[in-house]
C-alpha cells in the first residue's frame, strides 16, 4: 500500500513538474487580423522565424498585421519584414505587455510572460505562454470579482489552480493547454486590480485537491447554492464522491439567493406534452402545485417525469431548485440560488470568509473527503 501511494505521488509530482508553465491561447474565438504590442514592464525582445528582429525599447509600438500565411512585423511606417513564427520573448523583470488588437477593434489588456505567434486558418493565434501563479491570480480576479475577503481568494485560487491542471490539455489539439474565455476559464490577462488576490494567490502557491484516490477533482464551482447544493450526477452524467448534495446555510441571503420567474401555462402544459407528459385537457394550473425545496434529478408529475436541468434550459432559469404555485394564467417558479449547484458556491464561500473559516474550511464544506496537497513538497 505504502508504495502504491509513493508511486501515485510521483505520478502527481511528474504531472505538475510539466506544468509549471501554461500556454493559453488568447482571443480564441476572434479572427484576429492586426495587433499592436508595447511594453509596460521588462524588456521583451522580437524574434522572426528564430531570428533577432529587434529588443523592444519602452514606448515603442509594434504593429503585427496578417498577410497571407505570414505576420508582418511594422514599427510606425517601417517594414521589419514578414514571418510564419513569431516570438515574444520576456527577457527582464515582471515581463509584461500590453496588446490591443485593432482589427477587430478590442479593448487593451495587459499580460505577463512569453508569446508564440502565428497565423493558423487565416487568423493571427496568439499563445500566451505563462507563469502557472501569474494565470492563476488572473483567473481569480476574473472569475472571483474583487470586492471579497483573502480566505475566500485562497479558496478560489486552489481551485482554478486545480482546474488548469485537471484540464491541461483540453486544448491539445489546438496547440495550448486552455482557452481564455468561459469554455475553460475568464482569463484577462494580469491581475492587476487587487494586490489581495495576488497575495492570496501566492500563499497557496501549488495548492491543489485531490480526491482519495489522489487525483485532481472537478473543482466546479458557481454562484449561489440556494441553501443546497447539488450531487453530480443530477446535474451531469458523471457521479463523483466528492460531490455530494450538502446542505449550505452560508448561501441563504446572497444577493443572487433568491428568483422568481412566471412561464404562461400553456406554455409549460406544452413543453411538458412535447416531453411525452400526459396531460388532461381540463388540467387546472393549481395541479402543478409543489412546495417542497430540495435537490433532485427528475420533477415528476403524476407518472411522467424530465430531468430539472431541461427545465432549466428550457425556460431559462436561474437553478434548478425551486418550488411550483399557480397564479393568474401563470406557473410561478420561486427559485433559490444562481447556477448548476455542483460543487463551491461562491456566494456561500464568500460569507464562510467572512464568519472567520479558513480556505481549508471552506473546501471542506464544499468537496467532500478531499485532501489539499501541495505538489512542490512532494518532491522532497
Ligand atoms: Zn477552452
């Protein structure tokens, strides 16, 4: 047993010594044709196609544009030529630059490291090839907001940690590891708003969690639980053993706790009938009434039932917990919680801060039998 776990945590250790760095690639789902660089930090230098084009000085701006197969380096009017690959390379201290791309027209945004550029399917790809803790900090700043306390940053730093690793290569195929938007997590560019979720960021540095297997987790998370979060698999297919339905007080109260939504009765007596409901022509809206809040797969009424995720997508709704009245031609849906419910809920971990839990608390509460291990000691 003692060596099959030796050998597991070298498997952990082999894994993430791969991933120190990250390669993202950026503005994924843009086409984009024109891109301009400057430097805010370090000293970059421009390499075409393995060759020195140039150091970049600070305010100097770099044009980058799309021609053909090849990416045009221009400096104002000046053509410093044409090349398949180009290299960003940061070669001071804090590298960091600001890019904006021009065509299409997009906000500037500042990012940190090295940068692989080329043009695939007649768009520029840009590969944002970076440090693990500086994407880290980013994604927290993106997905955790900044207006939250430094147990709840610890907390969320593990977690997007942990899902960079757990998915590290997802994008396999396209010649990064993730892509910066939701499809795997917001990422825009360098944490640069608040110096709390930097330092919360940098004192989990290569936490992660791991189930009892001692593998990474799906460390899902969304906004508000609605007092319960949800089991796995009555959202998804999967079954984890970490994911479990618990019951949640810190969410209640939240401000996305609590929705309401009204869906016109014939609309939700048809959806149900174009679900193989059996519904009778004289149904009375009264009849769908339910009160009970809890998490489940399937609502169910009378011998039919569908699964509350279609509900949701269906009638756009906010969770899948809430309970049935009828009113005035309406069904009237009171909801508690924003989100799947699978998993952390955000709002709920926010308020764990708050009342003074700890980061390890607070996944705790949320991931059951976890364990949170930091990979770098498990070199030594
Ligand atoms: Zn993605």
């Amino acid at each position: 047993m003692k060596r099959i776990i030796i050998i597991l945590l070298f498997l952990i250790f082999s894994y993430v010594s791969f991933a120190q760095d990250i390669r993202i690639g950026l503005f994924h789902q843009h086409a984009l044709k024109t891109v301009l660089i400057s430097t805010v930090f370090g000293q970059y230098q421009l390499w075409g196609d393995s060759q020195l084009v140039k150091t970049i000085n600070p305010n100097e701006i770099i044009y980058l544009n799309q021609i053909g197969d090849k990416i045009q380096i221009k400096e104002d009017t000046k053509d410093l030529g044409s090349y398949q690959k180009i290299e960003l390379l940061g070669k001071g201290s804090f590298n960091t630059i600001r890019l904006k791309a021009d065509n299409p027209q997009l906000k500037p945004r500042e990012y940190q490291d090295d940068f692989y550029l080329e043009v695939i399917a007649g768009k520029i790809r840009i590969i944002n090839q970076l440090d693990l803790e500086h994407y880290v900090a980013a994604v927290v700043e993106s997905e955790g907001g900044s207006k939250a306390g430094k147990e709840y940053y610890k907390t969320q730093a593990i977690l997007c940690r942990t899902y960079a690793l757990e998915n590290y290569h997802k994008h396999e195929a396209d010649g990064f590891n993730l892509c910066d938007d939701v499809h795997c997590q917001a990422f825009k560019g360098r944490a640069k708003f608040s110096d709390l979720i930097v330092e919360a960021t940098s004192m989990t540095k290569g936490l992660v969690i791991v189930d009892s297997s001692l593998s990474l987790i799906t460390a899902s998370f969304y906004s508000n639980s609605g007092g319960y979060t949800a089991a796995s698999e009555h959202v998804w297919q999967q079954s984890r053993s970490y994911l479990r339905s618990v019951e949640d007080p810190y969410s209640i109260g939240g401000n996305s706790y609590l929705w309401t939504k009204s869906v016109p009765l014939s609309s939700w007596v048809s959806y149900l009938k174009q679900n193989g409901f059996k519904i009778s022509p004289n149904i009375n809206g009264s009849d769908f009434n339910d009160s009970s809040l809890r998490r489940k797969k399937y609502y169910v009424f009378g011998s039919d039932s569908i699964a509350y995720t279609a509900l949701r997508n269906q009638f756009k709704l906010k969770s899948t917990l809430f309970t049935i009245s009828y009113a005035d031609g309406q069904i009237v849906l009171n909801g508690r919680g924003y989100g799947h419910g699978v998993g952390l809920s955000q709002e709920g971990a926010m308020q764990m801060d708050k009342k003074g839990f700890s980061y390890k608390d607070i996944i705790k509460f949320y991931y059951q039998n976890v364990y949170i291990v930091s990979l770098k000691a498990l070199q030594y």
